[in-house]
C-alpha cells in the first residue's frame, strides 16, 4: 500500500490538491454564485472528513486525511492549488485543473497502481457530491436542476482525465 513516503514532496502535494481539484472542476463548470460555491465548497470539505471515518477507505485516502488536518498540509495543497490557477480566467483554469487531473492519475497509476482506482474513484465521488451540493438555476430554489449538463459532463471529463 502506497504512502507519503511513496512520492515525491511535489507528487504529494499535488495528491492533497486533488479533492479540491476535482471540486474545483464542477464548481467551474457551472458557477452558482457566492451561496452556491460555499455550498459546493462544503460537500467537498466533507468528503475528506467522511473518509476520515470510513472503513473501506485506503490507507492512502486517510494519508491525504490525515495531512490535509494539519496546517502544513493545507497550505501545501493551497500553495499548489494556488500556484496552478493563479491569473487564469474560468476557462484556462478548468483546462489547468483537468490537465492536473490527468497528471494525478499518471502518477497513481506509476507509484501506487494497487491504490489507484480506489483514490480515483474517491476523487469522482468528491465531484459528484460537490457537483449535488447546490441547485442550480431556478428561482429561490424551487424550478432548478440538481446537477445540470455542464457538471455532468464535467464529472465525464474528470472520469476521462484520471481514466476510469
């Protein structure tokens, strides 16, 4: 089973990155306004704190968990998050973040192939839960779609990029 000890210190920060990568990736499919991304932010927030707890969780999932609790942790996977989107307009960092998704899953595949269809599974299921989280369209909540067709395809193009 794969670790922290399993990458290198720029691999892994990419790894503790990668939820808020995939949430990112619905969240700019199909921006919803301030309530709306905080309520999207959240379903992301809370998927790291499920697997926290969830027993079929690998080993590697907790890692990032675990790392992602500290302060450290948050502020490399903030640096890199940062340091990736930072200047871009909403098309160029949706083309960033699949481009970092796809490296993601290079680098599983390479470093970690027992764990790797279970992180990236995690990874779709963050997008799925981010991309459920607010309603979109409509007007005071009623009439909207919960998942509309562009984070649809944006989840298929998550799925392509991590190839599963």
């Amino acid at each position: 089973m794969a670790d922290k000890t399993s990458f290198t210190a720029d691999e892994w920060n990419t790894l503790l990155g990668a939820p808020m990568l995939a949430g990112m990736a619905v969240t700019l499919a199909e921006p919803n306004g301030l309530w709306g991304m905080l309520k999207e932010s959240m379903a992301g927030a809370r998927a790291l704190i499920e697997a926290k707890s969830d027993a079929s969780a690998s080993p590697l999932i907790k890692a990032i968990v675990a790392d992602m609790e500290t302060s450290e942790g948050r502020g490399h996977a903030k640096d890199t998050f940062k340091a990736q989107l930072s200047g871009k307009s909403a098309p160029e960092m949706k083309q960033q973040v699949m481009a970092a998704l796809t490296n993601i899953g290079a680098v599983l595949d390479a470093k970690a192939p027992a764990d790797a269809v279970g992180f990236k599974t995690w990874l779709k299921h963050t997008a799925e839960r981010v991309a459920e989280a607010s309603t979109e369209g409509g007007f005071l909540g009623f009439g909207g779609v919960k998942v509309t067709d562009a984070e649809k395809a944006s989840i298929a193009d998550i799925a392509k990029a991590l190839h599963i």
